[in-house]
C-alpha cells in the first residue's frame, strides 16, 4: 500500500500553546501540528500532509518559502520535517479544505470523504535523499511487482484503528440500553443479546495480539531475491543476468531494481554467502523468496553506528509464491536450516522483545513514542522500533514503525 502523503482527515483537539497569540497546536489521529489560530476547530476537516512529504511550488505553499524550501534531484520544492515551534513538537500540515479546489478538473465536485488520497492530486512527492555513488549502480527496472516494498506504516497513523478493543461502537450502544433499560423500566434485552453477540464478532483481531520488537536502524533499503525465471521473469531476461539452473537472483534499492556492478549492495552479496545461500535454497526447495533488510555502514546515511565496514542486516523475508511475509517462526525455520548453519555471515536486525502486546501494555500514543526513544547498536539516539505480529491475522502479517522524535529532531530521515 502506497504512503498517504497527503490525504482528508479531522482535526481531533485542538489545543493552545502557552505565551503564543498567532498559532496552536491540532491533533490529527495521532499525529500533531502547528495551525493558525482559529483555523480549524475540533470536528473541521482538511488536508494534513505527513512528515516527508514534497510539496511542489505552488501558491497555496509558498508560507514554506523561507524554511521548508529544498531540492530533490532537479526539482525544487518544500520538505516538511519534524520541527519544534514555541516548544512544541509539530509533525507535518494541515490546510484548509478548499485547497483542493484549485487542482481539481473543470466541473469537477469537492467532496472526499475523510480518509480520501489526495497526495497525486495535489502534486506531492514522498522525499528521497540523493542516493551515493556506491550504492547508486545501473537501473534494471522499477521495484518488482511479485515483491512488497519495505516500508512500514507508523503508529501515529494506526493507533486509533489498533488499540480498539472492538471495531464498531456496539459497546456504547449497549452500555446506553442498559442504562435506559435500568432507569425507565423498558425492556431492551433483546436488543442488548443481539448487539452482544454481534460485539463479540466484531472483536479488534489486534488489539491483543502478540508482536516481535526490533530495532529501526538507520540505513538503506536492501531486497535480495531468488526467482525462477520460467516463472516470474519470462520474457524479461536481459544479456547480463546470470542464471543458475534457471534461477536469477537480484538485487533492489527503496524503488529500483539494480543490475550487477561493484556497488556495495552487490560487492555484500558477492563477498559474503548471502548470495550462494539463498541461490541454494531456491534449488533445493524450489520456493522463490526475498531477503528485505537494511544496508548499514560506511557512506552510508552519515554511518552513524560507527560500523567499520558495510553490512546487510536482514529484517523481514517476504514469500513471493504466497504474497505474504512469513511469521516469526517461519522465518526462524528458514534461516536455522539454510542460512545460520555453519558460518554464515547474515546478520539479523536486533531484537528488543520476542513477544509483547504493546496495545495492552500502552494505554495512549504519547506512552508507545516515549518507549521508542533510546539507544541504538552503537548511537545514543536510535532511529526507533518495529513491531511484527508473530502469528497472521486475516492471511497477513501485521506491522508498523514507532519512530523517535528525537531522531527526527535531530534530521534524521
């Protein structure tokens, strides 16, 4: 699912901010941000765009000319990051609703419901740093279609959705009937039954599931795949792909797929027994799978680990034959039997807590933000955390990232 860098939603509270007369602060789902004061007011929808987002220059932007103004590539455009103004932390925009109505076609009416995507409509990039030379290499392709890319949704967007205990309000529904049916003498039972029966089918699948915590580290995106190229590549095999019994096994960066060369990604690959290992798996299982992890090290996102050389560290295998990501035990399995024995040197993402319920064990938003916070392998600042359901819920994996503010205060991503 592609990120909603800019989309419709309400304005939860709004809240003011001590010795300020020009601004407040709006809580959108579980996000926050700097408003105009008086321009929205608890209830009022508009556009919020989320931290990352690339807004092209534009007049409804132009207030962001002095601090928000940047390139990307050869575009110029305004970058919201995570700032702190008058004291308080403010994650992204949000604007008025009729923006939007200068982007819109001819005759064409405004109404969106909350939730509505409007990041192509109006324009908005998601932003990507230059990527270095070392890691850059020749295109191939775009990011394969048969594999999900890596990034995981925040918190900020989900808690309200996650934390529930049920997904409807049948709970404040029953409670109100039993009240009326205490104090007026009439009879609601049966209509209590019902809505009962129907709560209990409507149980939030999340609200105490069980999850893996690993550590978010600061590096670039790294997919190693294995495909059986009668099955996923025909007809797309080019002159300087290597086949092994029919096998191809490639690389890809965030958003492309890269040929090989002597980038770091593929010197890794090469160097090390990521590349026989996971070739040897697909002959000797016949399953197509990829390795998604991070690429840490040297030149890489200012290397703030301090790693004396580029490492791969793996944090999700994604089945391609399923469409899914393996649970915690599979991946597990997997690894014990093809990867791990004897010398191997794939290193996995560090993990915090094999199993934690972090909706029963955090009871707000501003709780799970304050956990994210701490040190990394080798930095007293870490990116954050990640959360992975250890078991599937409707056919999937479920996950999401907590990122530490005090990260992104910092400038980081």
């Amino acid at each position: 699912m592609e990120r909603k860098l800019a989309s419709i939603r309400k304005v939860k509270e709004v809240r003011p901010i001590k010795n300020a007369d020009a601004i407040e602060l709006a809580i959108v789902d579980g996000w926050q941000c700097v408003i105009k004061k008086g321009e929205f007011k608890a209830g009022d929808i508009g556009i919020y765009f989320e931290i990352d987002s690339f807004l092209p220059l534009e007049p409804e932007y132009s207030f962001l000319e002095k601090c928000c103004k940047k390139k990307m590539g050869n575009e110029e455009g305004y970058r919201l990051k995570t700032v702190k103004m008058r004291g308080e932390l403010s994650q992204g925009l949000m604007l008025p609703y009729h923006v939007l109505e200068r982007f819109l076609k001819k005759d064409e009416e405004m109404q969106f419901e909350v939730g509505t995507d409007v990041t192509e409509l109006l324009g908005v990039k998601k932003y990507e740093a230059p990527i270095p030379a070392n890691l850059k290499g020749d295109t191939r392709g775009t990011f394969p279609s048969f594999i999900k890319k890596t990034d995981q949704e925040r918190i900020q967007n989900l808690w309200e959705e996650y934390s529930r205990e049920y997904n409807d309000n049948n709970e404040e529904i029953i409670l109100g009937l039993k009240k009326a049916e205490k104090h007026r003498g009439q009879d609601f039972s049966q209509r209590i039954k019902e809505l009962e029966d129907e709560k209990n089918r409507t149980k939030n699948p999340i609200k105490h599931l069980e999850f893996e915590e690993t550590l978010k580290l600061d590096g670039t995106s790294c997919t190693y795949y294995v495909s059986n190229v009668n099955k996923y590549l025909n007809g797309k095999l080019t002159e300087e792909m290597v086949l092994e019994d029919d096998i191809y096994f490639g690389h890809c960066s965030r958003n492309l797929e890269t040929k090989e060369s002597d980038t770091t990604p593929w010197q890794i690959a090469n160097e090390t027994k990521i590349r026989k290992q996971l070739v040897e798996f697909a002959k000797k299982t016949n399953r197509n799978i990829a390795l998604q992890g991070e690429l840490m090290g040297p030149k890489i996102q200012k290397n703030r680990e301090n790693l004396s050389k580029p490492t791969f560290y793996l944090f999700d295998i994604w089945d391609i034959d399923q469409q899914r990501y393996l649970t915690k035990k599979e991946k597990e399995k997997i690894l014990e039997e093809y990867f791990y024995n004897g010398k191997s040197e794939l290193k996995h993402v560090p993990i915090l807590n094999e199993a934690i319920k972090p909706f029963e064990k955090f009871e707000t938003i501003e709780e799970i933000l304050e956990y994210a916070k701490g040190f990394s392998i080798n930095h007293k600042i870490r990116e954050g955390i990640v959360f992975k359901s250890n078991t599937l819920v409707n056919g999937e994996t479920i996950s999401f990232k907590v990122i530490n503010n005090e990260f992104l205060l910092k400038g980081g991503e």
